[in-house]
C-alpha cells in the first residue's frame, strides 16, 4: 500500500527586507526607480533563522528567466546569525564590464547562501529575494 503524501507548512524564509532611496521607505517589493547617473539605496535585512554565510545584492534584467546577472552590486561574506544589518548598495546603469546595460527595467535581487550548521558544507541553501526594479530606458548620458 502507498504512503499518503502529505504538505506541511513553507519552510521559513531566512530573511526580511526593507529598502530605503532618498530618505524615504520603498513599499514592498512593486517599486520601480529610474537610474539616472547612478541610485543609492540602503537596504535594511533582518535575519530570522539559520546563519547566513553569503549575502549578495545584483542587477538582472526584469524581461526573462532570473539568474542572468548583469552585475553584481555588493557580496559580503560575513557569517551572520540572528539579527539586523544595514547595506547601503549604488548603480550607475553599468554591467561589470563598465558598459551602459541596454534600455530595459532591471530586477533588484538578494541572494542568501544559510546553513543552520557550518559555512562553506555542501547542505546549505540558497534563497532568492525581488527587492524592486530599476529603470534604465529613460537615461541617455552614457
């Protein structure tokens, strides 16, 4: 006879996010900012569980699969555990390269490496965060 399979709850996320531009709160993760000569922006993440072994904050286009990064904008390498950290991260519209990215929207992207045991074994996780979107249609002064 077959086992039932049966759900239990999501597995609880690692880690919260607000962002911040100019002073002011972003709301959740629907905002779209134009990027001129550059954007600054302070991301506040709150850790809940497991440590976190890598922490790394990238661009990608918005249009098409994820994972296609145009550049990466901050990775920290910092174990950390519970608690709360402040990231202040730029872009000036450039890939790592330094070459403008073409005209198109580009998704904000957190990526957390956690191991509830040690850093760097294979058993880890990896958790994606949308943060927002960055605008670059609208600039021209390459």
């Amino acid at each position: 006879m077959d086992t039932p399979i049966t759900k239990g709850p999501p597995p609880s996320l690692a880690a919260s996010f607000a962002v911040r531009h100019d002073g002011e709160n972003l709301p959740g993760n629907e905002w779209v900012l134009p990027v001129g000569e550059e954007v600054r922006l302070v991301i506040s993440m709150t850790h809940e569980s497991d440590r976190v072994c890598l922490t790394e904050f990238a661009v990608e286009k918005a249009e098409g699969p994820s994972g296609q990064t145009a550049r990466v904008l901050r990775r920290d390498e910092t174990v950390l555990r519970e608690g709360r950290r402040i990231y202040e991260v730029t872009w000036d519209g450039r890939d790592e390269q330094g070459s403008r990215v073409a005209p198109a929207r580009y998704r904000l992207v957190a990526t957390l490496q956690t191991d509830a045991v040690e850093c760097g074994a294979s058993n880890g996780a990896v958790e994606g965060y949308g943060l927002g979107q960055l605008d670059v249609s609208g600039y021209d002064g390459r």
